[in-house]
C-alpha cells in the first residue's frame, strides 16, 4: 500500500468550492485546510505510486479552481 500527501493550492476566492469538491473524491482519506504556499492537505492510500499520480492528475488537478499540486510520499527503498 502507498500513503501520499498532496497539497493542494487553489485560486483564490475558490477555495470552498475546491474544499467542496475534494471532500467528494472517495480515494481521499483525511482533507485538512492549511495555511501557506497551500491550502489543502490531502491524505490518499492506494496500491502503487502510479495510482496516486493518476488521482492527482485526473481528479484534484481537473477540479475549477486547483493551481497546482505537489505529492509527497514515503520513499522505497
């Protein structure tokens, strides 16, 4: 299993419609508001890193509102 963290920077004035929205996606276990370079924390397991970057890409990243995203994950070694 992959535990990832991806943050999540929104336009602003979009912020609660991109909470919103996040707070929809199933494949996300834990959302936190944050303060800084970004505003959200999303917490995702999934069976392989490849499967987090394809949530990343093809649902937060597609969302109205979202300006960009970075993963952190656990390394593998």
């Amino acid at each position: 299993m992959t535990v990832g963290f991806i943050l999540i920077k929104a336009t602003s004035n979009y912020e609660h419609k991109v909470y919103d929205k996040l707070s929809k996606l199933s494949e996300i276990v834990k959302l936190h508001p944050a303060s800084g370079e970004y505003h959200f924390i999303a917490q995702i397991e999934t069976d392989s890193y490849d499967k987090l970057k394809s949530i990343d890409v093809e649902k937060i990243k597609s969302i109205e509102g979202v300006l960009r995203t970075k993963i952190i994950t656990e390394p593998k070694f």
